[in-house]
C-alpha cells in the first residue's frame, strides 16, 4: 500500500529524504510514498498521511461493509494487516489470547509485526533527517 503525504510547512523543499514534492493547493503533496517513510513523516508536525485510494484496475473494499472488527477478521485477513501495518500488533494480539481457541498463526504474526515494529522504532530515528523548519516574520 502507498501513502499520500501532505506537507504544510511553509518554505519546504521539493526534495524530502529522497521523496519528491509537487506544489498542491494547501502545501506541498507527495505521492505513492512507501509504508517505512510515510510513518516517519506522519510523525512530524506539519504533515499528513493519508492511505492512497486504489487505481482503476485495483481492488478496492466494499463501501457498504465498513471495516471490519478484529474479531471478525479471518487469519489472511489479520496477517494481511499486520503486514501493511506493523503496529496493529498492539490491536491484534490482546484480541486474540482472549479468543478461545486461540489461533497461533496469528499470535504469531502478530509477534513478528511487533518484533518489525520495535526495529523500525530504534532504526528510523537514526538515520531519518528532519526537514529544516523556518519561521517567518509576521508583522504586528
């Protein structure tokens, strides 16, 4: 899955980490931004991440079902989430120790997302670089 970036910052460049930034009406936008590098966006003030609608051609969710609860959902399901989104392990995990019988493929998917996500957490911050945030003058 990809991700829309928003970014509203004022003076920012058209180049972040390697992500290109076309001019948008409220900002700057980026497009088809990879998983790893949108979670590290979404987590400085001034951006907004969004999932990216699919293309024609794509599959694409019923409408009319809504999302579904954990509980509801099959083990494909699960693990297709937990992949997509590591950080659901926190979600998915309680859910399913309480489920009687337990399945243990998604017990253990879900440890294996926890697992990606706590290296993502210590290896993101060092090697991510902070776009540089300017203030502008404004009169009084």
């Amino acid at each position: 899955m990809s991700y829309t970036v928003i970014c509203t910052l004022p003076n920012v460049s058209t180049e972040i980490n390697g992500i290109a930034f076309s001019d948008a009406r409220k900002g700057k936008t980026a497009k088809d931004v990879p998983l790893a590098a949108a979670r590290k966006f979404a987590r400085i003030t001034g951006y907004q991440v969004t999932p990216k609608p699919p293309q024609e051609g794509e599959e694409a969710a019923d409408a009319d079902a809504g999302p579904k609860s954990i509980e509801d959902m099959n083990v494909r399901e699960i693990q297709s989430l937990l992949s997509d989104h590591p950080l659901a392990w926190a979600d998915v995990l309680p859910v399913e120790e309480a489920r009687d019988p337990q399945r243990i493929s998604v017990i253990k998917a879900a440890e294996a997302a926890r697992a990606i996500a706590e290296q993502e957490t210590t290896t993101d911050d060092q090697d991510f670089v902070a776009p540089p945030v300017t203030q502008t003058e404004t009169d009084e």
